[in-house]
C-alpha cells in the first residue's frame, strides 16, 4: 500500500439548496478527499490549514478515520477558510454567496517528514503556487501526482496553474474549466490540448453527465449514477478525486485498466456524497453500501455483445 | 428474423450548423429509422407519405438497402413534408425555421397487407392519431411496440398522446420532453411517472450525454461516444431509435438484457449518423465500420473490478 499525500482545504461552508440550508459544517477539498480515500484504509496525510475557530471534534473526525493530520497547521488567532453558497434549482449550477479566504491566505504548506516520500499526491484545489509549494517538498518524484483545479485559478493566476500542471500525471477538471483551459468546445479536442500541457492523463469531470479519462488515444467513460434526487452536490468532485486517488494508492497499479477501475471507484463514492449535506453520508459510509453500489455500477453499465454475425 | 414496420416522415430538411448549410435534402424520421434499422438486414417496410416533387432516386436509395416501400403514398400532387433549422454553436440547441406539413396534414397510414403481423412496431415521431391509426391496422398483438415522439406534440395533442402511449412497450423520448411529459426534473422520478402510463421500458435520451434505458428497478446506461465534432446531429435520435427496434427485430429477444444491446446499436449507429449531413453518413456505411465502433464502445464503458477485499 502506497502513501497518499492530500493538500486542500479543511474549512467551513454553509450551503443552500432547495432541499434546505445549514450553518457552518465541515467542508473544504482537502476534507472530502481524504474521508473518500480513507475508504481503502490507505495511509493519508492532509497537509492543510485551519484557524483557531476550528472544532477539535472535526479534526477528531479525521483522526479516527486513520488519516494523518499532524500537517493540518492550526493558527490559533486566526479563522478558518469559510465558503458559502446556493444552489439553483437544477442542481447543476449554484451562486457563491460568501468566500472569506482567511488563514488561507498565509497559508505555507509543511508536508509532514515521513510523507516526503509518498508514492501518490493528491494536489486539491488551492493555489497552484501551494500545490507547487507541496510538489518541491517531495524527497523523491512521486509515482503518481494528481491535481484537481478550478476556473478561479486560470482567470487569476494561470501562469502558476500552467507550471504546476506541467509536472503532474492526472489532472482532474470539470467540463467548462476544460474548455475555458484550452479554448476547445469539444472535450476529446480539449483533452489531447491539456495532454499536451503535461498531464499523460485527463479527467474530465461532467457532475450529474459522468466523468471521462483521457489517455493517449483511449478514452473510457463512467457515468453518474442516476439518483432519485441530488440533495447537496458539495465536494461531490473531491469525493471522486479522493476515490480516485486512495484507489490508486492501494492498488499501486497505475496502468490505464486500473485507472478506469480507479474512475469507477470515485464516481462510485461521489454518488453517496450527494445525498446528504456536506459530509453527512461520507463519515457513515460502510464497506457493505460501497460494494453494493458498485454492483449497481455494473449494471447500469455493463454488457455482453458478442461482435459476430449480427450485421 | 422478425418483420419491422417503420411509421414516420419521409421528406425534405434543409439544415444549418455552424460547419455549412444545405439545400433541400432527404430526411425524415423514418428514413433515418430505415437506414438504421437496414444495417441488420430486416424485413422492414415504411409507411409514410411523400409528394410528387419527391425525387425517385431517394425512394431507389431505400428500395435498395431492402426496406418495403409500398406503404410510402406518393400524392402526386402534393409537396413532401419540409422541416428547416438551425443549430447553434453548442450544437445542442437549435432553432427550427420553416416547417410546412403539406402531404402529411391529410396523411392517412396504410400498413402493406404482408407487415399487417409484424413482430415489431416502431412509431416514429408523427401525430398520435397516426402513431395509434397504425397500431390498430395491426391483425395480432406485436411483440414489441416503440414509439418515439416529441414536446410539439405534447403542447397541442396531449390526449392522443397518452393514448398512444398507454399501448406501446418502449418509448423513447429526451430528457427535457420526459421532464415535461411528467412534471418531474429527475429523470429517475419521470421514468417511473412513464411507467405508470403504459411503457414497460422507457428509454431517456440526452443527446451528447447518452441514453438512459429503465425497466422496473433496473437502469441501464449508454453514452454517446465522445467525438471531436459533431457536424450535424439532425436524425441522431431516429438513427438511435432504428438501431433499436432493428436490432430486437433481428435477433426477436426482448429481454432486459438484449435491450442493453439493442441501447448500445442504436448509440453505435447514432455516432456515424452526425458525423456529417443529413443521411450522407448512414447510406454509406458499411458492416467493419460498425463492429469498429462497437468495439470502441466497450473499451469506453467496459471495466472490470473484482468486488473482493479492495476497501
């Protein structure tokens, strides 16, 4: 079993949708991926930052899922990253209503000494200078490097985004960001463009849509499980990333058949997030459910034509 | 091999899209349901209607792939029925800019006398009054009913609608009409809303997103191939349908798990049918290149987790 490094944040949100509205609950990439990795038993470490606001029960919560949080920097005067927003109807689309960046925005990632040599990192969506910051302290080159991103970053510093997605493997990114990274309408054009920005594989991520993997000429899809209603789409993306990851990281098999499996994985677990607020269903989630998920996963999409003499 | 009848236009599209524009071509629902259905060497037969201004060159094409054209009237003194439209940039939405009826305002169905015991029935998208005027020329119950139909004919023929729809085995119908049909946004909701109206099985169409097939509790789900343009997408939906109901026809196994197949011929035809205009792309293909594609669509969806102690 392969270590995991995790950058991202731990944070707060509060989150509308027309289902309901919390308060303040636990949220943050860094969150949400290391609770779906934490499913393979892996040994994951979460490189982040909290202020001094933050419950001793949430970092108790990582804790006790095995995952390593002596990187999680706590700054006592300061607050904890709060993002907050509401969804529209179609549960497609949502309006940010407050993001207040906080001990975020001092924040130089430590990761952990016996971290420095793990075998997969998991770069969550943060500043691609960060994300870069936690690359060059790796003692040796990963086998498998990660990065997930948003729009935020290439209309805000895309030179930084370019040079950290040069040196990663996989690189997860919804279909607008795809499109908005590289000019391309088409996804199969927009993927073989950021190919050649380095990553050898892309994730193109369609939420409700499914999920596509890129490389080289092969492509393979998984679709979303579709779901009598979408309660909170929240860390729905990390949850498949940190699926994604935590696979790869158990199995150590990183060819293009294992990573199909490894997308099957995350969608398979980003379908359990969404069906309560924030983390709700992630922290409860047992063994038994995710198997019979990913039999329901088989399926819906498995089947058994015999190419003979059909024609 | 089972007998197929074909209900549907025969006529004239012109069309735009952002690659180039046409004049006056050959189109209709059940021209590309012949085509498609053609691919499996079926005994097939369209009833439709077509004025004298039709060319016979494109009655010849389809007496030539073996389809019955005996049930295709020709009044001739009438104008073939002519839909235009433009597709936007996504190539998603478009806007319809001319529709004039002409011979299909008074069309009246004929079954030819030796389909009257087809085994499968496939309604294209026409009136409702049509659709049933065929069903009820049958002389014994057929194994399989398909109908697929439009939002136009939920806005101004709704009763007829459900009428129809009551006696049918499949329809197939895209994800805002099911929406609209039902009052439901999720498409699992709408599905089961559908099946409480008659349908057995309930395919979703969602164009570049895939096809969703519902039977009871069971889901089954075909993506469109990822492609790097679609040049035209005008008959994707009637190709995808043809592939459907000719697939059953020929091998006459309406299970669930035939209909998995069946789902993925008709998204295999659909792939070749928008790769360029009109029907320019279906009457040319040949066996190799659907047994390519086919193969392309299990190395997309195809995967192969061993549920054993991963997590």
């Amino acid at each position: 079993m392969s270590k995991l490094v995790i950058v991202g944040t731990v944070a707060f949100d509060a989150i509308e949708t027309p289902f309901g509205k919390t308060d303040k609950i636990l949220g943050g990439a860094a969150t949400f991926i290391g609770l779906a990795a934490s499913q393979f038993n892996v040994d994951a470490a979460i490189v982040s930052v909290v202020g001094g606001d933050f419950p001793q029960e949430y970092l108790d919560l990582l804790s006790d899922k095995n995952i390593d949080i002596s990187g999680v920097e706590i700054v006592k005067e300061g607050k904890t990253f709060f993002w907050s927003g509401k969804y529209h109807n179609d549960m497609n689309t949502r309006d940010t209503l407050a993001t207040e960046l906080n001990v975020l925005a001092d924040f130089n990632p430590v990761v952990p000494v016996g971290y420095k040599n793990a075998e997969v990192v998991m770069l969550g969506n943060l500043h691609p200078l960060v994300q870069m910051g936690v690359l060059e302290q790796m003692n040796k080159k990963p086998k498998m490097v990660i990065l997930d991103t948003m729009n935020f970053w290439m209309d805000c510093a895309l030179e930084e985004l370019k040079a950290v997605i040069k040196k990663v493997d996989v690189i997860t990114i919804n279909d607008e960001e795809a499109r908005q990274l590289t000019g391309e309408y088409s996804l199969v054009v927009a993927a073989r463009k950021i190919h050649e920005m380095g990553p050898k594989y892309v994730v193109i991520k369609k939420g409700e849509h499914g999920a596509l993997l890129f490389h080289e000429d092969n492509v393979f899809f998984a679709p979303a499980l579709p779901l009598e209603e979408v309660f909170d789409p929240t860390g729905a993306g990390d949850t498949f990333a940190g699926g994604f990851a935590g696979f790869l990281a158990k199995t150590e098999d990183y060819s293009f058949e294992n990573m199909k499996n490894a997308v099957i994985y995350g969608s398979t677990l980003a379908s359990f997030c969404v069906e309560k607020f924030g983390t709700e269903r992630m922290k409860k989630l047992n063994e038994k459910e995710v198997y019979q998920r990913l039999d329901q996963f088989k399926q819906l999409t498995q089947f058994e034509i015999v190419l003979e003499n059909i024609l």
